[in-house]
C-alpha cells in the first residue's frame, strides 16, 4: 500500500492472553499464526506486534492517529514500544473502556472491568474531533452542572456560566444541551448483550459499535481512510462504511473475512437498497492468482503482469516489445486463454528484436501458440542463426505438487507458508418440520482439502442473484456447550411460496464455496 495513505488506523489484535483465547474462528492460518507468538513469552509477542506497528506508521498520513486495542496483560509493555516507533510525544490517550457486567467476589484481586485503548498521532498535529456526550434532557443537564435556569423577558430559559475574572454570562438552555458534555478518557460503553440479536455475531471478543463509532468521530471526517488490519467481525469497518468513510480491512481468517463482507453488504443495502448488487467494497485474497481475473485485465496490465511474473522489467519502447530480462527482449501475448501467438506476431516481433535492438534473441510468452508461428521461428532460426524462444503460460493447479516445488525450491522456508486450497463439496439437505418452518442441514459437506474441516455455515434465506447476505443470526451458529459449528438451521418462512436459498460455507483451511437453490415452502 502507499505510504500516508491513511487517515485512522484501529486494531484489536490479539491479547497476551493465551493461544486458545485468540484463535476464535478455528481457520488454519488463524491457528498457525498464533501459535508462534506466545513461543518466546512476551519478548516474542511483542516483536511480532511491532513488525506490523511500524508498517502502520509508514502508511499513516501526517495528520493522522492510530488505536491499539489491548487489555491488562500487554498494554503496559507495548505503550513502551509505540513510544519508540511513534515518539513518546506523540502519544496522545490512554482510553479506558469501562464496561458493566456481573460482579464476583475474588479472593485476591478486584474483578477486571476494562480495556485499554493506546491513541497515538503520526506527527504533533493530528485530527481530532473532541467527542461529546449529549444530555438526555434538561433535567439531567441541571443535576450534573448544578445551575440554576432562568427564564428571559422571551420566555426563554438559560444559565449563568463563569466566563472568567468573576463574570458571568448567559448561556441559552438549548444552545447549552446541544454542545453537549466533552468526554474524558474513560469511556462506559457497555459490551454486546447476549440477547441483542442485530449487532452480536456470536464470539467473544466482537467489540460494540458504539465503541468504534466514538473512535471513528473522533479521528476521521466523512470520505477519510479508516484501517483494521485485525479486522475479525467487521465492526470498524460496518462503522465505518456507515459513517460515510472510506476503509481497507484484512483478516487471516476465511471465515473472518466472508462475516464482514456479509455485514457490509447488509449496510450498503441499507443505504440503496436491494435492487442492484452491492458495489461499494471488493474482497481480494493475496496470492491468488486466477486466470478468468487476469483475462479481464487490459493488453497493457496483463502484460505488465507477465513480465514481472516471469522476473523482467516492463517496457513499452516499441509496438512489439513489452519489456526486457537480462538483456533479453520479451513480447506478452493478449489476455484472453482463447488468444493464440501466429505467424504475423512473430515476425513482427523479431523484427524488433533484430533491427531496433540489434538482439539476436527473443522470448514470446502467451497462452497458445500456433504452428505457423513455430514454423516461422524455426525459419528465423536457420537462415539468420538468430532464436525466438516460445514460452506458454501453464495453469497448474494450486495443489498440484508441480507448483509447490516451483516456489520452495526459491526458498525453503516457504513451505510452512504455502497453501493451496480448493472449495468444499456442499450438499444441502432440506426437510419440512412443521408448515413454513424447514430444517436446512449440509453435514454431509465435505473439506476437499488435506485434514480440512467444515467450520462455518452462513444461510441466506432471501436470497438475491448476485449477491450473498445472510439473514440475521445465521451468519456464525455454535454450538453453546462445544464451540463447533452447528451444520444444521432451522428456519420459518414468513409465508408459502417459491423461495431461493443460499449457503456460504467455510472449511478450516481457507476453502470457501456458495452454493445457492430454490425450494417450494408449503
């Protein structure tokens, strides 16, 4: 990403509060990642944390503030290291999120009630929007500020605030209550409650929107850039998108990632409604190449593509040459897998190569190659001992051992990190329970991937071509006593009819598919 790109940056990574603790949504990458970073104890924690502080900084703008989310066990130790990487002038708060919840007795501490957010600046000036509580009512507003109200030759009520040096001056009720009571640094925001059924997605550590939405006010206007690189559930980003912000998230987790697409769409539905598909985000998986994406790519960024891909330098000097490696002239042929390299293509190119580069070797790389081209490489090759050597683009399979060779043998240290997922086999049961209400069960789904798992199921039951958004409270299903993913949902139709169904399902590994039907409800 470019640097000061950014306007806010808020993450909730994972607290030093053991591996079981943060591993919430069983992915493979999840359980990888997180199982090195307690190895070492708190010196590993905090390198592994400080690597990705420091890339944050570069890609914040000058003016803007980063949030670290943290709780007791950890906040200490990493202000120590942001006062390093961002200056201990620059830190700005610690916030205090206080929240409600049962009190316990214990026999040898206070019960622990609160998070810790550290905010720091980029630079010494920084946006800010001072956060503001509003009164509820007049009543509140008189009780707290302990003023007495007058009433005008208007009618009209007001205080009589200090203004400094023993003066006292007017201040209008509703002007008053309007401007609303400035925030200190300990915010009480309750938790998600269990029975809220609109906001909870179901695991522990989803944090209250109000929470981000206080976050967000503060440090960012309406258009600005807001980033979670921890982005779990989605709740800055469902924040932010509602607030009128542009944002980037990223999450290792599959299933994390498939949860905040699913929130987002539900927002932007909000906004325009359900009659086009959602064009406001795009969800994008790093190394992952697919070629019916790169056949949508324009002549110019298919063969820029290429020629980085096969380690030579794009160039546009000439009509036929698309770039150079070692010296060594290279031409890209279209984007389409149906395109094919001819005849004409050939000696256009070797004209290049041979009269403007003085070059006496080419290389060509495309999808296809036609024997008249071959023909006339051969040619090239006998009369004027000069080579134009063919290069086709191969589709391997991600899980093919060919391909997992091609990139370990460039390093070893590879190997641990190299997964090549395929989708999951989806089977979608349906059975009539009673009238309207119909069990959907896809337990007889399969993982095609090696020890793969089926871990998560989202149910869109009004499902509309294009588009995927699951219906409230079907988009992450536990099983209260055991944790596990529950394969099976009821669910009651508000009326008979023809209905299209979809299911999202997520398997452990990273693999990911959609399957979508119609049923006739009786």
């Amino acid at each position: 990403m470019p640097s000061e790109s950014i306007d806010l940056i808020y993450i909730d990574p994972p607290f030093f509060s053991g591996r079981n603790y943060n591993v919430i949504f069983g992915d493979k990458n999840e359980v990888r990642s997180f199982s090195d970073i307690w190895e070492v104890g708190m010196p590993g924690y905090l390198v592994w944390l400080n690597a990705r502080l420091w890339e944050m900084k570069r890609l914040l703008k000058s003016t803007g503030s980063i949030y670290v989310h943290l709780d007791w066990h950890a906040a200490h130790y990493v202000k120590v290291e942001m006062d390093k990487i961002f200056g201990a002038g620059n830190f700005r708060n610690e916030v205090i999120w206080h929240y409600s919840g049962w009190n316990k007795q214990l026999d040898n501490h206070l019960e622990r009630r609160h998070d810790s957010l550290l905010f720091y600046a980029k630079q010494e000036k920084n946006l800010f929007n001072y956060p503001k509580r509003p009164w509820e009512n007049k009543d509140e507003y008189v009780k707290k500020r302990k003023q007495k109200v007058h009433v005008d030759e208007q009618g009209q009520e007001y205080v009589l605030s200090d203004a400094g040096g023993g003066q006292r001056v007017r201040r209008y009720l509703e002007e008053a209550m309007a401007y609303g009571s400035p925030l200190d640094d300990v915010w009480d925001i309750d938790k998600i409650n269990n029975s809220d059924r609109l906001e909870r997605i179901g695991y522990p550590t989803q944090k209250p929107e109000p929470l981000l939405e206080r976050v967000i006010k503060a440090s960012s206007n309406e258009g600005d850039v807001v980033a979670d690189f921890f982005s779990g559930g989605g709740t800055t980003t469902t924040v932010a998108q509602r607030l009128n912000r542009r944002w980037v998230a990223s999450d290792q987790s599959r299933i994390a990632v498939a949860i905040t697409a699913d929130r987002i769409a539900k927002i932007v539905e909000e906004k325009i409604g359900m009659l086009f598909p959602v064009p406001d985000f795009t969800i994008e998986h790093w190394g992952i190449y697919e070629a019916p994406k790169l056949e949508q790519y324009t002549a110019e960024q298919f063969r820029e593509f290429v020629v980085k891909a096969f380690g030579g330098r794009p160039e546009s000097v000439t009509e036929a040459i698309h770039g150079m490696r070692y010296g060594v002239p290279l031409y890209v042929g279209a984007p389409s897998r149906r395109s094919r390299i001819g005849r004409d293509d050939v000696a256009l190119f070797a004209r290049a190569v041979y009269e403007e580069r003085r070059a006496n070797h080419g290389v060509m790389l495309g999808w296809n190659f036609g024997p008249d081209a071959r023909k006339a490489s051969e040619i090239l090759a006998a009369r004027e001992n000069r080579r134009i050597d063919f290069v086709r683009l191969n589709l391997i399979r991600l899980e093919d051992d060919q391909f997992r060779e091609h990139v370990v043998i460039k390093s070893r240290d590879y190997a641990p990190l190299l997964s090549f997922i395929q989708p999951p086999e989806v089977r979608v049961a349906v059975r009539r329970i009673k009238a309207l209400t119909y069990e959907l069960d896809v337990s007889e789904s399969v993982s095609l991937n090696k020890d793969g798992m089926i871990a998560n199921v989202q149910w869109d039951f009004k499902h509309k071509p294009g588009r995927f958004t699951s219906t409230q409270g079907y988009s992450f299903l536990r099983d209260k006593k055991t944790g596990r993913p529950l394969l099976a949902a009821q669910y009651a139709f508000p009326k008979a009819g023809e209905y299209t169904i979809a299911c999202s399902v997520q398997d452990d590994q990273g693999g990911e598919r959609t399957v979508v039907q119609t049923i006739e409800v009786t």
